[in-house]
C-alpha cells in the first residue's frame, strides 16, 4: 500500500529529514532545456502569485521509501524511488538563490537558506538534507558549501551556473522584493504529489513499474537498478569500486550492449530489447549479495573487453589491434559476441594471441568472401550470433571458428566461387558502400605500397563509365560476340570489380575517354590505378584480365573455407527469385539485366526459367522488349501466349511487338527489388546552393559543363534558380559526382524533409518516389500518381506507373527545350506548394 498526498517543497524540506538518491538510480542530467522550462515556469508563477498569493505549479510526482534504517527519533530518511532529477534541481536553485541573495541583500540568507532547506545542521552525519548519487555527490556539495569548484563543468555545476545567471538577469535594483517573490514561488509554489511506499511495499517493483516503459529508463539503467536494490548492504562500497568505474568506460548504450552480448553467449536467439527481462531471469536465482557482487565483477570484466573492441586502439597486441581495427571498419556489431567471446578466451587463458588474431582475420576473410559473391547479408546475423554456442571446443579458437563458417549454407566463398563471381557478380550494387570501398582499400594496402594514400580522400570509380560515350560505345562494341547487345555487356561488365578503382579524381574522370582516364591514372600513387594505365585499351578481355588477378590477390590474401566446404559454385537463384517476385504488374526487365544482377550470363538465365519455377518469368524478355523464340512455361498445360498476359498487365506494345523501354527495369531497379544495400542520399546533403561561391556548388557546375552542352547546362541551371524562386533550396551531395537535391523541406519541417528530385551532372533527372513514399504528403501514392502524369507531359519523359516506388528519371537533354522546361518547372511548383503546406 502507498499513501499519496500533495506538498510543496517548503513541507518536504523543512525539519529533520534526508532525502538520498539510491545507488541504482541513474546521475543526475538535466540540461539546460529542462532548466529554462523549469525557470520560465518559475518565473510566470512568482508574477501571477503576485495578484493570487495561493497559486502553485504543478512540476510531477516524488516517489519515496522510508530508509529501513529510520528509528523511533532523530533524521526521517527516504530512499528518492523516484523523481530525483526534480528534487535536485531544485536543491540546486535554492543554493544559487542563498548566494545570490547573501551577495547582494544580506548575509543572513545563507544560513537561513541552509537551516531551513539544504542541512541538517545538528545532525553531521545526515547533515545533507538531498543526497544524489555517489558520482554527483562532490559537485553537489561544492555547489552546497559553496566553495571555489562550485558550478564545474559537470551537469550539477552546470545548473547551478544556468540558475546564477537567471537571477543576475532577473535582479530589478528598483524592485527589492522581486528575488524574494521567485524565493516564495519554489518553496511555496512548486507543488508536488509525494507518493510514499509503507513498511513491507516492494520498492523496487514501485520503481520498475514507473520506468520499465523504455521511455524513462534504458535497459542498462534498469538492470544496473536491478543489482543494486539487491545489495543492500554492499551497495556503496560496489558502486565506487566497481560500477562507477565500469560507468566511466563504457556510455549507456554500451553498457545495455553489454548485457546484451553476455546473453547472446547462452541464448543466440535474445533480442536486444529483451536484455533485462532476460538478465533480471537469470540473476534471480542468485540468493547473495556475495552472489550478486561476483556477478558485478564479472560485467566489470567483460566491460574491459568490450572498451577494447569499440577502441582498438587500446590493445596491447599488434596483430589483435589490427584485426579488431579493420573489423570495427567493417561496421557490423553482430561480430561482438564473437569478439567478446575471443578475448575472455585469451583473458581466461585457454586461447592465445596469436590465435586471436588468426581468427579474426577468418572472420574478416569471411565478410569479404561474401561481399564477393554477392552474399554479404544472407543470413549473416543468424550465423555470427550463433557461433559461440555452435563452434567446436576441442579445437584451438581459430579453427573451430573457421570449421563453424565453413559448413553448411553460410556462403563462405571457396576460391572456385571467388575466381567466378569477380568477373560477373555487381560488386558496385552489393554490401554497403563503406564495405565496398573498404575491400578496394584493402587490396590496395596488400601491395605495400611505400607512397601514402589519404583513404578519406578517395571514391570508387568506374573505369567504364555508367553513362558510357559514343567512344566507349565503340570500344566495347568491338567485343561483342554473336548476338550480343552493347547493353547487355555493358550491364553484365560495368559494375563488377575488375572495372572498379579508387581514386580522388573522380569528378574529373567520370566519362572521360580511356586515353584521359589512364593518363590521370597513371599520375596515381594508388598501386591499383598503375595497372589499369598500363594497359592501351580497356574492354571487355581488359575487364576480365584484372578482375582474375584481383581475384587471385584475394584468394591469397584473405584465407577461404576448410576443404570440408568442397568446390562449390553457385549462381544465387535466390536472389533472382526475389527481385522477379517484386517486379509490379506494368513493368518488364531482360535477361541480360538478370543476368548481371546475379553474376550470371542471358543464356543460364534463359535455361533457368525455362525449366525451373520462378515468379514473373513471363516478365522476363529479350533486350529489345520481345518474348524469347525459345519461351516456354514450366507448367506444361499453359498454352496462352505471354504476350496477351503481358498486355492485360499493362505493358505497352508497339506496332513491331517491343514492349516500351520505359517500363524496362533495369539491373540498378532490380538490385532495390532484392533488397540490396542502397545508399540512401538524403543522409549525404550537405551545403545549400548560395550565392557566394561554394566548393559543392562550384563542383557541381563544373562537373555540368564537362559532361553535358551548353544548352542543357544552361537548361538545367536555370531549373535550379527556379527552384530557389519558388522557395526551395538546393543542396549537394559528398560523392564523387556531386548531386543537386531539390529540397522542398528540410530536417528541421514539422514533417520533415522532402525532396522531388535529384540531379547528376552525368545526364541523369532523377525522380525520387523511394524517398517520397514515406514522407507526408506525397506518402499517398494518389499525389505521386499525379506528379508521374504531370511529368509525363513533357517531351522525352515516359516514367512507368510501375516505378513509383522507385528513382527513375529522365535525360538532362529535356531540359535544354525551352518550352519542355517552363512546364518541368510549373510541375515542380505544383510539388514545393503540396509540399511546403504546414500540417499538410
């Protein structure tokens, strides 16, 4: 049973009583947006006391437990449950309010002040009538006693600075009763409902219902509470010398991690929002404090293996250090069980080093293995969550971890699979781009080059552009074989690794012919870049020749699979499979786009569907929109022609019978269709077009003017000043071809932002529905429907219904019409007044 009743701090502070802050509540951290709440209320309560004297404010509950140590007589004590960010506060406004009236009224205020609301003067030891938690403790009783280190650099000096500064600002020398009218508002006014829990009541169980919502609280915060109320006795001498350590090492965020991996390790199946109700499980068969303390120890232990995975820099070891490094780079915390396992093995003695190392270089080798084969997601939690409790433990570490990824569907490439999918897998579209450049990085620092590469400063580039000239057209031409399409080789070459660089000239190079592009290259210093500029043309037997000896650096760089493994090769049907499945009525995509997809060839592709059950198979047509002489359904019933299918789709046909090319998915669309990895630009804006001059927005134009005429750039420029006109901004993006965003809001929009487009100095008009289908208002797929139409009027423009959940686009070239561009930017004024709408 609790008993709640309403007080004010007057009735709460008054008389012998001490309220302590226990150990499992989290430190104080108000900052300085609560504080000018808290001040604004303050002072709108003391005018309007003013004309009504009995007005109060109502600033929350205050939960409290009687200490079990209270006695019959002397200092009442009360364990702060809950409210302890409120009640300090305003202890901390009470002593700034001493010292500012003892300066500047009389120096009697201090000890009446004091007496009445801070100490307990004739009781030493309780003498603090507010006890925060022991980390906040010294900067509160600077601030109390007010000695020179009062109002540090901690939250506590900083409110107690904040309310200084309020009362110097707030001191009217013509009104002298003005401090004394705000003294009155706290100590009469600020009123609040004091819950307090009776002899027998379960604090703890007050406490977590109050805050186990995940609002108030985090899991860390919870479980540490957890640990706390169980040691009542140990608690002090536990939090100083073991949690308030382990609290200085590792942040809240990491800390719930924590918990969450010493979990992982005996159920690989907890989810993270569970980690409490999960460690609360397990400790509660602990009867101890002794028990509970061991259990402390042992956080404290693991915390310090896990400070060095997040700061690898920390570690002793060189080769550890430099395999915990490259793996932080990789960016994937579902590693850390792993790691944490690794480490506590080499702490508890049973593995050393040097195995260390060996293993995390499998892991490493793994990662890329599979970014190679275009496998970089599949599974990969569910694999490296489950390693710890699934790997041998007769075998040193290293080898059980390599046995453990080398069995089973984990897709740790062999060097078979490894030497086929560098010729043929997208490399460009698979992984995260931070991982695909890392992998370049790599390899790069394999040739120990003795020249440095600033690595920020480099992006991957295209040595075969993605918007090929007619040069480039003519140079790869000469390779087609057969019935081959420049398309089709083109999609099947220009995205996979041996076509792929690094460099810091990528603005400059972009479509440049091979002759400009090796000459640039071969200034280099990036040991990658020599090979391609020794070389007098680049095609397709050029794209090969490097892909095979990347592949064979990799294989011996980057160890693969035991021999358990066997010499696999497998085309991953499955992600063909998932793209098809998602490909929308009204849409159609080739089998050279399929096969470049999943690294394969038109003709597999083509024997593929005709013989195995796939979905939208029928969506699937030859480059030039025709059905396949050589179509057939699976099911050997179906007689009807896939034509007529097709059509009642929605897909148009002309008189020749090719379906529209405007409807055509290519292999870009079809690697969102798969769910593919896709950079998402709108993390990547950075500065507004200005009118003074900009680096972003010089590199733009500049790289407007290398790849396109005059007419379109002057076209294109003058949509972006339009643009601005209607109110819109343009923003520009980090990569190595600079994009323009329109932007019709920004972050900071009660909405959020939102964008129409984005434009690539390579010809590219880019219309963003991806973005669009989450962001009010154009979330109604009625509004991106219009838009599609409206655009569609335009000369050169046929944007597929298909593809609003896409980012087509159209030619640059539009916009040197004259008459083409007033109508685009009459559509984008349609589009910003949608947009720019509050509360639309």
């Amino acid at each position: 049973m609790v008993a709640a009743h309403e007080t004010m701090l007057r009735e709460l502070l008054e008389g012998a009583k001490q309220y302590r802050v226990p150990l499992y509540q989290r430190t104080y951290s108000w900052t300085e947006p609560q504080l000018v709440r808290l001040w604004g209320d303050i002072r709108k309560l003391a005018d309007e006391r003013v004309e009504d004297p009995d007005l109060t404010h109502f600033i929350g509950s205050l939960v409290l437990a009687p200490s079990p140590t209270n006695g019959p007589a002397g200092v009442s004590e009360f364990l702060v449950v809950d409210g302890q960010q409120r009640l300090t506060t305003l202890s901390i406004l009470l002593c700034a309010l001493r010292d500012h009236r003892a300066q500047h009224e009389d120096p009697g205020h201090r000890d009446r002040i004091d007496q009445e609301y801070l100490i307990n003067k004739w009781k030493p030891t309780h003498r603090l009538k507010v006890v925060p938690t022991q980390a906040d403790r010294p900067a509160y009783e600077a601030c109390l006693d007010a000695t020179p280190q009062a109002g540090g650099s901690d939250r506590v000096g900083a409110a107690y600075r904040f309310f200084v500064a309020q009362l110097a600002a707030a001191d009217d020398p013509e009104d002298p009763l003005d401090i004394q009218r705000l003294e009155d508002a706290v100590i009469s006014g600020m009123a609040l409902v004091s819950v307090v829990a009776q002899a027998g009541d379960n604090v703890y169980r007050i406490f977590e219902s109050l805050n186990n919502t995940g609002l108030k609280l985090t899991q860390a915060d919870l479980l540490r509470n957890y640990l706390f109320m169980r040691l009542p006795n140990r608690g002090e001498e536990v939090y100083r010398s073991l949690w308030f350590p382990l609290q200085q090492q590792l942040d809240s965020g990491e800390l719930e991690q924590l918990f969450w991996l010493d979990l992982v390790h005996r159920d690989p199946g907890v989810k993270q929002t569970d980690t409490y109700t999960g460690q609360q499980k397990r400790l509660n068969g602990l009867n101890t404090e002794a028990e509970i303390e061991a259990e402390v120890r042992r956080f404290c232990r693991l915390g310090a293996l896990l400070r060095i995975i997040l700061h690898p820099e920390e570690e002793d070891d060189p080769e550890v250090r430099r395999r915990l490094a490259r793996l932080n780079a990789w960016d994937t915390t579902t590693v850390y069980p792993l790691l944490l396992h690794l480490l506590d093995s080499r702490e508890q003695g049973t593995a050393t080093s040097e195995q260390v190392a060996s293993a995390m270089r499998y892991v490493e080798s793994f990662f890329v293995r599979r970014l190679v084969i275009g496998r970089a997601t599949a599974n990969i939690n569910r694999i490296l969550l489950r390693v710890v409790t699934d790997m041998r433990t007769d075998l040193p570490v290293d080898e059980a971890l390599r046995a453990y990824l080398s069995v089973g569907r984990k897709y740790y490439a062999t060097d078979a699979s490894v030497r086929e999918a560098v010729r043929s897998i997208p490399f460009y579209l698979n992984g995260r781009a931070s991982q695909r450049k890392l992998v370049l990085r790599w390899l790069e620092e394999s040739y120990a080059s003795k020249e440095p590469v600033a690595p920020d400063l480099l992006t991957i580039e295209h040595v075969m552009p993605q918007s090929p000239t007619t040069e480039w057209r003519r140079t790869l031409s000469e390779d087609l074989q057969g019935e081959e399409t420049f398309a089709e080789v083109h999609e099947a070459l220009v995205h996979t690794l041996g076509n792929l660089t690094l460099t810091g000239y990528n603005a400059e190079l972009s479509n440049s012919s091979f002759l400009v592009k090796r000459a640039q290259l071969g200034k280099s210093g990036i040991s990658l870049n020599g090979e391609i500029a020794a070389q007098k043309r680049w095609g397709r037997p050029e794209i090969y020749a490097r892909a095979d000896a990347l592949a064979e650096r990799i294989i011996a760089h980057w160890p693969g699979p035991t021999a358990e493994a066997g010499n696999r090769s497998e085309v991953p049907w499955d992600v063909m499979n998932k793209a098809l499945a998602a490909l929308p009525a009204g849409s159609w995509t080739a089998y050279g786009d399929v096969a470049a997809l999943i690294g394969s060839h038109p003709v597999p592709v083509g024997t593929r569907l005709a013989n195995h059950p796939a979905p939208n198979a029928h969506r699937v047509l030859q480059a030039e929109g025709t059905v396949s002489p050589s179509f057939r359904w699976v099911d050997p019933v179906r007689t009807d022609n896939p034509c007529d299918l097709l059509h009642a789709e929605g897909i148009e046909f002309d008189r020749y019978g090719r379906a529209s090319q405007a409807q055509r998915f290519g292999v870009e669309e079809l690697a969102q269709l798969a769910g593919l990895p896709q950079q998402d630009v709108s993390r990547k804006f950075l500065r507004p077009r200005s009118r003074r001059r900009d680096e972003l927005d010089d590199r733009f134009v500049e790289q407007l003017t290398d790849l396109q005429d005059a007419r379109v750039v002057a076209g294109t420029l003058g949509v972006i000043e339009a643009w601005v006109k209607l109110g819109g901004r343009a923003l520009y993006g980090s990569a190595g071809e600079t994009s323009c965003l329109l932007m019709a809001r920004g972050k900071d929009h009660e909405l959020g932002n939102i964008w129409p487009a984005a434009i690539y100095p390579s010809g590219k008009f880019e219309i963003v529905y991806q973005y669009m289908s989450t962001r009010t208002p154009f979330d109604d797929i009625a509004l991106r429907e219009a838009f599609r139409q409206r655009l569609n009027e335009l000369p050169g423009v046929r944007i597929a219904a298909a593809k609003l959940a896409l980012r087509p686009g159209f030619p640059l070239e539009v916009l040197a019409d004259a008459k083409a561009r007033e109508a685009l930017i009459a559509h984008l004024d349609w589009f910003y007044r949608l947009a720019a709408r509050p509360g639309t």
